[in-house]
C-alpha cells in the first residue's frame, strides 16, 4: 500500500470470508481510525497494528482463528477507544492491555478470558461480557472504581454475585446479567 493510502481513514474488509492475511505495510496507514476485519479468517494481526496511533476503533468480532493479541497493541494506549474481540479464540490479553487509559468499550462477548485488570481502566463506559466462559463467581468491589461505567452486560454468565459497590456507579444506565443461572445475590 502506498501513495494515497496513507490519508485512509477506515478499512473494513468484514464479511470477507477468504481473508486470511493482512498486508504487513500497516505502519504506512497512519491515519487509519477504523479497523474492522469482523468474520474473516486471520489469525493474527500484523506486527504493524502498534504503530497506527490514530486507531480509534478496532472490530475483530468473531475471527475464530485469532488466539492472541500482540503485545503491541499496549502502544495504542492514547488512541484506542474501542475493542471488539467477541467470539474469538483469545484466552489472554497481553500485559500492554493495561496501557489502554483511553479506553472505553470492550466488547468479550464469547470469550475464553475476563482479565482481572479490566476493572482498573476506569475510562470503561461498556463493558459487553455476555457467554464469557472464563467469567464466573463474584464480581470484584472493583467495579466501584469505574465511575464512568453505563452499560455491564453479563448475561449467560456463571457469576454468583453482585458487590454492593454496582449501586455506587452514577452513570450506570444498564446491568444486564439475565440468565446468569448461578446468580445468587
């Protein structure tokens, strides 16, 4: 990619059922704010993701061939506003996740991970967890420390309780844990 591509301000190759690679030239697309590869095939992303300082948004929902995310995407800390990787094979994000201060939806639904540290990044407006597999027992009082939480979808989930900090989040709009079976207070 070159010429003109540097000024690309979204690139959404979703629903492209054969992609299974991306160009490795990612660090040319510096103006690149939306990323969305939803229900391809790639297994990973390119080692030049971390270099995109612009990306504002970006969709990996249901790559079912993704099991990792790249230590570099801890670099897109002052950009990153939004993470889809709902119904892929990630089972753990990367120590650099925590670098992530901007952002403000995650989006888990069908995953294999619920990292503890998520309720440290208190910019979280939303956090979508709905048939998260490794999410279960009691929900932290942490989740008192994200005060600009407004939506907690946890449906079909194996928590068992509920702190009593939720009742303390003043911008908490929706708490969803229906059929949460395990539910016990």
């Amino acid at each position: 990619m070159g010429g003109d591509s540097k000024k690309l301000d979204t690139l959404s190759t979703s629903n492209c059922l054969s992609l299974s690679l991306l160009p490795h030239s990612f660090e040319h697309l510096t103006s690149l704010s939306i990323l969305s590869v939803d229900n391809s095939k790639i297994t990973k992303l390119p080692d030049g993701v971390g270099e995109l300082v612009k990306l504002r948004c970006l969709s990996l929902r249901n790559c079912r061939w993704i099991r990792e995310l790249l230590e570099s995407i801890g670099k897109l800390g002052s950009s990153l506003e939004e993470l889809d990787i709902s119904g892929t094979c990630v089972s753990e994000l990367p120590d650099s996740f925590g670098n992530l201060w901007r952002l403000r939806v995650l989006k888990i639904d069908y995953c294999f991970l619920f990292p503890s540290f998520i309720w440290g990044l208190d910019t979280l407006e939303e956090i979508h967890a709905s048939s998260c597999r490794n999410l279960e027992g009691e929900i932290p009082g942490d989740v008192g420390k994200l005060i600009n939480l407004r939506i907690l979808r946890l449906q079909d989930s194996a928590i068992s309780s509920l702190p009593p900090e939720i009742k303390h989040l003043p911008k908490l709009e929706t708490l969803d844990p229906l059929r949460c079976d395990m539910l016990s207070e």
